[in-house]
C-alpha cells in the first residue's frame, strides 16, 4: 500500500490514530475483483477516500467492493462522520450524493493551476494530478475549485473531495512510475524523468499546502475552529493511491 504522506501526518499531529483498509492488494491489480468486509465507517471520527487506478462507474471490474463501500458512505453521511475523498475517492463522494463520474475528455496528468475560491480551505496551488475520469457535481454541492480541464474540489454537508493528490511525495511518485505509470505517463505525452523533477522541486511547498488543507477540512467538519489535544482518534484509509 503506498503511504499517505503529508496528510497522514497532518491527521496524526491533530490527534487521529490511523486505521489503514487496503481494499485491493497490489497482486490482484490487474484483476480487482475482490472482496472485503469494510469496518463500520459511522465508527469513526472521521474516513478519508484515497485513489485507486480504476474508474468508479466499471460495477462489472470493482462492483465487488465498490458498491458495497458506496452503501458505507451514506451510513457515514447520514451519521454525520466528516469524509475526505481524493481523486478516486472525491470522484466517489460524487457519485454517491447524486452526482456522475465520467471519462475526462483531457487526462491531467503532472502538476496543475488550480483555481480555488477558498484559499483557507482549498489553497490554491499546483497540485499534482493523475486521473483519466472527472465528476460531475452533486445537485447540492459547492464548486471550490478547478482547472480548465475539471472541478476539482467541492464541499456536501461533512463531505471534502478534491481531484487532485495533496499526499504525493517524490518516493510516491517514483513507486507509481515504476509500476506502470511510466508507460502511461509516455502513452499521454508526458515525460517521466520531468514529473519526478518537478515533484523533486515541489516537494516542500507542496507538502505545506496538503497540512493547510488537512487543517481546512478539520476546521469544516468540527464545531471548534482548532482541534485541540483530545484521546487519540481513529479513521480508515481505504485503498493505494492511483
């Protein structure tokens, strides 16, 4: 399971344990149809959605696990529980509360001009991107950010998902390179060698803005506007990241 980076360690400095779920191991990549007995997601202080290289509507490839997952985050929204979704996973969130995910006519991939309306909440950045489908909005949710290729980020109720991946490290994108990515990335018109460079460069601003946007969706999701020290909490992560 590739790890969560800068948003992991957010969490954990505002007093969340951290229960990992890998759904999908990484030797049944190439046939994900597994199963997994998911933990109660209403259980938990609050459950964040990592990516996965799938698409959230193939019911046929990743139905197994993928519905009954979906049936876990109403149980989450119902119950109130905060639930951070990336990339797959905010693509999740949408189609969950009423929204569509759909193949993206222009894949991002690489680091990306985002435009935010709420800089305290989603900052604006280059973030980096890697995905092949976008969502459509949920009737009742609000845009707070996007590219000219795709929204990238909305707000429903306790609900945060963005598109693109605020936990990236340098090592987190050399994993996904080599397996796989690289000939993907080529396959888009993208240079391999010159993502990681960036990545390289970007690396430290990039990982302040992942902790302000963790810190933005505590702020969202609690009646106190700073978490303070508090019994440590759990939350699940659910997959590798795509």
């Amino acid at each position: 399971m590739s790890p969560l980076g800068p948003v992991a360690e957010r969490f954990t400095e505002h007093g969340y344990d951290i229960a990992y779920h890998p759904v999908v191991a990484e030797e049944h990549f190439h046939a994900p149809t597994v199963t997994t007995s998911f933990p109660d997601f209403t259980h938990f202080d609050a459950v964040l959605l990592m990516g996965a290289p799938w698409s959230t509507y193939d019911h046929t490839l990743i139905g197994s696990w993928v519905l009954p997952e979906m049936h876990q985050l109403r149980q989450a929204d119902s119950a109130g529980v905060p639930v951070f979704g990336i990339c797959f996973g905010g693509q999740l969130l949408a189609a969950v509360h009423g929204g569509r995910v759909t193949p993206a006519p222009t894949p991002e991939i690489g680091w990306t001009a985002v435009t935010t309306d709420d800089e305290s909440l989603v900052p604006s950045g280059p973030w980096f991107e890697w995905h092949y489908d976008r969502w459509h909005l949920p009737p009742t949710a609000v845009e707070l950010a996007r590219s000219p290729a795709a929204s990238q980020a909305f707000v429903l109720r306790r609900n945060l998902a963005v598109q693109f991946h605020p936990e990236l490290t340098p090592a987190m994108l050399t994993g996904w390179l080599n397996h796989g990515g690289a000939a993907k990335a080529t396959e888009q018109g993208r240079d391999p060698a010159s993502l990681l460079i960036e990545t390289n460069r970007q690396a430290a601003a990039a990982a302040q803005r992942s902790r302000a946007l963790v810190d933005g969706f505590i702020k969202l999701t609690s009646s106190r506007q700073e978490p303070e020290p508090a019994p440590r909490r759990r939350w699940p992560d659910r997959r590798p990241q795509s």
